[in-house]
C-alpha cells in the first residue's frame, strides 16, 4: 500500500480515539451500580482499543516519515498500556481471567479476529542488530561448550566430483543423441519436394510478423516510458511539452506533485538518515541563545521586585528541588505568594510562642487525615461514611496513567499532522521546523541552567546592598553512601547474610556472566516459533454455560489473549512495563502436550528476550546448597537487568513447592521455591523480567507458596472437535506442514473424532511418524489414507476426563 494508505490508516485511529476519550470521560466517572451494564461498558472499551491498537500498530511499522513514526509511537503504547488497564477492571468486575464478548461482537459488528491481540514488529525490527550480535555470540559460546553441534559442511571427494561429471556427460551424450536420432526420422519421413508448398509455411510467416510488430509496439512503450520519466526527473522540460505548452492528461498529477516537491532524489534504503540534529541545535542556541537569556533575566526579575514591593524584602531563591527559577513561574500570583509568606510567620511565631510541639502532633494528624479523604476510592469499593453507614456508590474507573498521554498525543496530532498536507512530502522527508521545537526547550533548559547561577548571585548582592542581609555560609555536610547498596541492593533483598559469599560477583563483567550461564546450560537458545502458530478455534461451551457457577477452559483464542497481555506487551516495551498492572510471574498448566513450552519460546521469539531455564532436571547436580543457588539466581538477575528483557522458566515447577520428597535433590529444589518470592520483590517495575513456570501436575503441590509466587494461572486444556477439524487447524495444519497433501482417502472428520482426548503435541507426533521421507516419496503413486494416521495415533495414551477434571 502507499504511504498515504497509512496516513489516513493514523487519521481514522486517532479520530476514532477521541471519541473513545470523549465516551470515557462520560462514562467512567460517573458510579454505576448495575453489574452488567459495567461489563458492557468495558467490553465496548476493551474491543474499540483493540481496533486503534492494530490501526496504530500498521501505521508505525510502514510509514518511513521518521517524525510521524515518533508522534504515533507514545499513543501506541499507551494504548497499549491502557488496554492492559481495562482488562485488570474487567477481571475484577467479572471475578474470572475470561470474559463472554459474544454479544458485544455482534453489536459492534465485529468478528473474533477483531479481539485477537496484534504483537507490534518494532519489539523486534528496532532491536535487530543487537538481538543478532547476540545470537552470535551465543552460538558461538555453545559451540565452544559443546553444547550445540555446529552443522556439517559435506565436502565432496574426488571420486565422487568425478562420478558427477561422468553421468552430467553421459546425459548431455544422450540428449544429443535423441535429437540426432529424431533429425534422421524426421529426414525419413519428409515429404517430396513436388508436395511441399513453396515459400515459408504459414506458422513462420506468422512469427515473423508477430516478432516485427511486437518490436515495434515495445519500442513504442519504452520511448513513452522514458519520456514519462526525463518529465518526472524535470529533466529538458522544453522537448517534452507539446506545442500547446500542457503535459499529456496523464501527467498532471505529477506535475501537480512535482510543484510542491521540488527536485526529486531517490531514497536510499527504507528509513531515510536523520539531519544532524547537533548542528542543528548549535544553530539554534547561537540565534537565539540572547533573546531566551535576556527573557528569562527580566521575568526572574520582575518575578522578585513584585514579591519585594508586597511582602518588603527579596525572597529567597528557589533551591535545586524545587527546579530554581522553574518553580517561580507556577500559576501562583505575587498574592498568593505574600499570604503563604504570611501564615507561615504567623505558624512560626504562635509554635515558637506555645511549645509547638502538641500543636505539630495534632497538626500532623489533621494533615494524616486530609490525605486520607483525598486518596481516590478504588473502584468497586464501598466507601464508608462518618456515620457508620455504607453505601455502595456504585463501580467507578480507577485512576490512569496512560490516559494523559494519549490526550497529549491526540492533541499534538491536531496541532501538527492533522492538517497536513501529505501529497506534497513525496520524500517522506523530516521537518526541520518540527525538529526545532524539540531542541528548543533542550536548549531553553540548557540557558536556564546559566541563568539561574547569574540570578542566584544577583539576588544575592541585592540582598546584602538593600535589604542590608548578611549572608551566611552553610557547610554543606556530605553524606556519601556505600555504592554497595546500589550494586547489590538485589542482594540484599535476595541474599541477607550472603553478601560477603557473593562479593567475587561484583567485579565480574556482564559478558563474563553471560558465558558461564549459558556454558551451563542456564542460557539456552529460543526457538523461532510465533504466538500465532499456537493455532486452535473458539469454545462454544460458553453461551451454554453462562449464568451458571460452572466455567469452561480457555479456548486457545483466550491462551494467546493472555499469553500476549502478560507476557509480549509489557515485556516488549518499556513504558507499558513501567506503569501498567505489573505482573511479575505466569504458570501455564495443562497435561503434556497441549503446548507449554512454545508458548514459553513464543514470548522470547516476539520480544527478542533472553531465556534463562531454571527447570529442575536442568540445574540438577549444578547448584547444590543454599549459597550456590543464591549465587545462581543472583547471576541470573544481573544478566537479565543488563540484557533485558528476560524469561526465567522454571519447567516442572510444581516439583520446587512439593509436598513429598526429603532427598538431598528434593531438598534443594524446595529451597528454590522458597527463594522466588524475594527473587521476585527484587524485580522492579524498569526491570523487564518475568517468571513463567511450566506444570503438567501443579495439583501436587503445596497450593499455598505455590499460588502465592505466581500471580497469574493460565489452564491449557486438549483441543476440542473444532479446533482439531476445520480449516487451517490441527490435523490439515500439520499434514501440510509436513508436506502431506491431501486426497479422496483422508477423512478428517474421522480423524477429529477419532483424536478425542489427544493433545496437540500427540496429533505433531503422529504426523511427523507418518509421513516420513520414504512415505513423501511415494505419495504421488500411493494417496495418504485416514487408517495410516488412527494406526500410528493408537500408539499414545490420550488425556482421561478424570485428568482434565483435576485440572479444573
């Protein structure tokens, strides 16, 4: 598509996003007491988002304008963000992970792919390079190691070069051959020369004049298409118009073009080179580095002679936390500032009068108590009135960061892009008028900076020379605080008593770290798998089973929902981390098979993460004791902070929290479990880490630890009959990945029915063991048949009701 197919692609989504705040402001302030009504309310939310999610996300990854690219892309992520905002009230609204959008669907006129979460491709495109080097390096670390078998080169033998050439000669011997030998029996078979007609026979005459008159009409073509382009070029404009002085018809639109865009130059690459933003930057503060200095000198001191003319001397300079000359241009006026002046002489002189000390008691419990009526009630809560009395106000929104940032984008779209003529940026070239506003306030705060040292010295003078001050100075105590704290503060928090065990870590580089991981096997390589080739249809059990207490299964629909809400967003981009719902740990649950652990490497292919593997046959006989696994999960936090974002998986995990076992291994596997929740405190909202945990038997562990270490559960359960049978799922989805085709003898219904309580991974199995080399070889002559597949799936033991049931 062209590049005016995004734009107004971003114009419809920011359109349709201020309609969605201006609903919001109506609609979420106001209580609501009516559950379903609420649902709706958030649904309608959660769906609308989803639509500019996708638009947005279309727009950043083709448009090549640079700065259009940096005004979509905070609006992308805080619609990212404030999605993840919803879908935490509508969890708590609904009281479950899954929510019936069915009905909303229809209303809007949507369809189920709609809700599908769309993973941005900048995770990974503007990280390319890095995550490439990294790969290397990390090849290279296993193939030292041994860990990983580097791929055979075949080398040919002499013999064998030899042999190739023999039969390559003994072929192009028997092509020449055939045609000699059908020359000679063409020559017998010639009819006589008095039969033959005279002149060339009608086919030649035909080619001949086809090749005459296509040369001629391409000739033509080419001319035109040349002239075409030395117009475009604005190359010998006085040869190419014609007598009456007007292009052809269809070149008036790139003339109109041509007017606007002046001379034209190719692009080279995709994404044009930025202009040097330092020159231009230098240039800016020469031009007006005078004019914002001498500005500011004259509202700083205009700003203190209004404040000496109403309160009788110079007030103080603002101190470096409060910003220096920032604060004095708050909103407040020269009024305001002397009555604050005022009842603070007035609070000093009664304190100093009175003993202070029990009026600051009960001062500190009225402001204790003001904080307390201001802190905004949470939504859903009832609020308790002096009475005694509770009264449910109904559901309101809570609070949202992500809300100013997408009004601020909205607004900065109105004032620069939405009037913007795009036809005439044929370039797609940057601004340099927009990329001047920017540097200006960089350059502003840089001057201030200045002045604020020339002011605080003024100031200073006049309140020696005038208001007759002496000015005295304060030694400035400096409180120096070990780097220690800093450092190892994860240490702290992770390892109390074990720091000084832990000491050699300190001076140890990241790449260091980073080898002895993987060379243990700590480090492992992600395989390339997508979330959408986790690949299933949606459940139909809910419309029967809504109203009632009982709850299906997510279907896989809503596994990759979650997976990619809580996991490949906020790991994917910083901001989302930063000020969405945080969610530190995962546990996907669900009998073997039913695909765990490409989910697990799904979230490290779409974001580009690391992948630490913690399972307990991995790190067996490693790290035996406590300081060793302290050591170990401090490793791994270092090089996952560093090299962020991170997956630590942890396969198996229900054997760390289980209820059985004194074994020396069983032991030190506890003592792990016992280490996440304070592995999982040190992790702070900037760190893009996440523990995802594997289970296909958690209803054997200690519930207790077990749920409090993972904040959210995601149950996997068997495919059902539609996503076994239909199209492009299970059974046809791995026949022609595997290079199968199909024939009259396949009968997938059967096949759907037959694989009744098989998983994912046992219907892969099957597949593969079917259709080997051999048997794709001869599928041309011998059609694949349904019994080849029951044959081979009767092998393997499918999942009872009475496992799925546990589960539930």
């Amino acid at each position: 598509f062209s590049t005016s197919t995004y734009c107004k692609l971003w114009a419809d989504a920011q359109r349709d996003l201020d309609m969605l705040l201006e609903q919001e402001r109506d609609e979420f302030l106001r209580p609501e007491t009516d559950h379903e009504k609420v649902s709706k309310i958030l649904a309608t939310c959660f769906i609308n988002y989803m639509e500019i999610f996708r638009n947005l996300e279309a727009a950043y990854d083709h448009l090549i304008h640079q700065q259009k690219r940096e005004a979509i892309r905070p609006v992308l992520d805080g619609v990212m963000g404030r999605i993840l905002e919803i879908k935490k009230e509508m969890v708590k609204v609904e009281n479950s992970e899954c929510q019936y959008l069915d009905n909303v669907l229809v209303e809007l006129n949507r369809l189920q792919e709609d809700i599908e979460i769309p993973i941005p491709r900048y995770f990974v495109k503007e990280n390319l390079e890095v995550l490439q080097q990294r790969e290397k390096t990390l090849d290279e670390i296993l193939l030292n190691a041994g860990l990983q078998e580097e791929k055979p080169v075949k080398v040919m033998t002499i013999p064998e070069a030899v042999r190739l050439i023999q039969l390559a000669e003994r072929a192009r011997q028997g092509r020449y051959r055939a045609a000699f030998m059908k020359k000679v029996y063409l020559e017998e078979n010639k009819k006589p020369k008095s039969e033959e007609h005279t002149g060339p026979s009608p086919d030649v005459a035909a080619t001949c004049i086809q090749k005459v008159w296509r040369g001629y009409t391409q000739r033509k073509k080419t001319e035109k298409m040349r002239d075409e382009e030395m117009i475009f070029l604005g190359i010998n404009w006085t040869e190419m118009i014609d007598g009456t002085g007007t292009l052809p018809p269809g070149l008036e639109a790139a003339r109109s073009l041509q007017k606007h865009a002046g001379k034209v130059r190719t692009l080279q690459g995709d994404i044009q080179e930025r202009p040097d933003e330092t020159l231009l930057k230098e240039e800016l503060k020469e031009r007006e580095r005078p004019h914002i200095m001498e500005t500011l000198q004259d509202q700083i001191s205009q700003c203190f002679t209004e404040c000496r003319h109403i309160t009788g001397r110079f007030a103080d300079y603002p101190s470096e936390k409060a910003g220096y000359s920032k604060a004095l241009f708050s909103e407040k006026t020269p009024e305001q500032v002397a009555e604050e002046l005022a009842a603070k002489e007035e609070m000093e002189a009664k304190a100093a009068q009175k003993g202070g000390k029990g009026k600051g008691k009960e001062k500190g419990k009225e402001e204790k108590e003001k904080q307390k009526e201001k802190k905004p009630q949470k939504a859903g809560k009832k609020v308790r009135h002096p009475a005694g009395k509770a009264e449910d106000e109904g559901w309101k929104m809570g609070p949202s960061y992500f809300l100013s940032i997408l009004e601020e984008g909205s607004s900065r779209y109105k004032v620069f892009w939405q009037n913007r003529d795009n036809r005439s940026d044929f370039l797609q070239d940057h601004d340099p008028e927009l990329i001047k506003e920017g540097k200006r306030e960089e350059v502003q705060e840089e001057i201030r900076v200045q002045v604020d040292e020339l002011m605080q010295e003024k100031l200073m003078n006049l309140k020696v020379y005038v208001d007759g001050e002496k000015i005295k100075q304060k030694k400035g105590k400096e409180k120096v605080r070990a780097a220690k704290q800093e450092n190892f503060g994860s240490v702290s928090i992770l390892c109390p008593g074990t720091v000084v065990f832990m000491m050699s870590l300190a001076h140890r580089t990241i790449d260091s770290l980073y080898q002895q991981l993987a060379e243990e096997g700590l480090l492992i390589k992600a395989k390339a798998v997508n979330l959408s080739d986790y690949i299933g249809h949606n459940s139909c059990l809910w419309n029967t089973l809504r109203g009632t207490a009982a709850q299906p299964l997510p279907s896989p629909p809503n596994v990759r929902q979650f997976v990619a809400l809580y996991g490949i967003l906020p790991l994917g981009s910083q901001m989302v981390h930063e000020n969405a719902p945080l969610v530190k740990s995962m546990l996907l649950a669900g009998p073997a098979g039913v695909g765990k652990k490409m989910l697990v490497h799904a979230i490290c292919t779409q974001t580009g993460a690391n992948l630490f593997n913690l399972t307990p046959s991995n790190i067996a006989g490693k790290y035996l004791g406590k300081e060793a696994l302290l050591m170990m999960l401090h490793m791994v936090l270092k090089v996952g902070r560093q090299l962020q974002p991170s997956v630590v998986w942890i396969g198996n995990t229900e054997k760390l929290f289980s209820k059985a076992g004194r074994g020396e291994e069983e032991m030190n596997l506890k003592r792990l479990g016992k280490m996440l929740t304070p592995f999982l405190k040190a992790l702070k909202p900037q760190d893009r880490m996440l523990l995802v945990g594997t289970s296909s038997q958690p209803f054997e562990a200690n519930i207790g630890p077990f749920c409090k270490v993972y904040q959210k559960i995601i149950l996997i359960p068997r495919p059902d009959h539609l996503s076994r049978f239909g199209k492009y799922f299970l059974w046809k989805h791995f026949i022609l990945q595997n290079g199968g085709v199909f024939s009259n003898f396949m009968d997938l219904s059967c096949l759907a029915k037959v694989s009744d309580g098989f998983t994912q991974g046992h219907i892969l199995e099957v597949v593969q063991s079917v259709l080997t080399e051999l048997r794709l070889l001869q599928m041309p002559r011998k059609p694949l048949q349904t019994v080849e597949f029951v044959t081979a799936l009767a092998r393997h033991n499918p999942v009872y009701k009475e496992e799925e049931e546990t589960f539930e």
